[in-house]
C-alpha cells in the first residue's frame, strides 16, 4: 500500500512539472509575440509636411464656410 502511494506520488509531481514547464515556455512565448506585434508599426518615410498643413488648412476653411 505505502509504495503505491509514493509511485503515485512521483507521477503527480512529474506532472506538475511538466505543465509548469509547458506554461513558462507559453509565457515566454506570448511575450516574444507581444514584443513582435508591438514592433510592427511601419515606418514613416518621406513626409509632405506642408501637404498635410495644406490639408489642415482647407479642412478648416470648409468647416468656417
């Protein structure tokens, strides 16, 4: 009876181990995602800044008239 009960021990605690191993891998995992997806906006290049004024400016004329 008493080495059934330490065998099923043993079992349950390399259980636990694995789940816990399969969770950290997964919190890992979605940080690295999470960094990837942050990092994701593309870069803004060659900007017409007097077009967008211009832009600005005829919006702002439209809602006076």
């Amino acid at each position: 009876m008493k080495i059934k009960f330490l065998q099923h021990i043993r079992i349950m605690g390399v259980t636990k181990l694995n789940r816990k191993t399969r969770k950290n891998y997964a919190r890992a995992n979605n940080k690295v995602a999470r960094i990837k997806q942050l990092l994701l906006k593309p870069d803004v290049k060659n900007v017409d800044v007097e077009a967008i004024k211009a832009s600005f400016a005829e919006k702002k004329a439209q809602a006076a008239a």
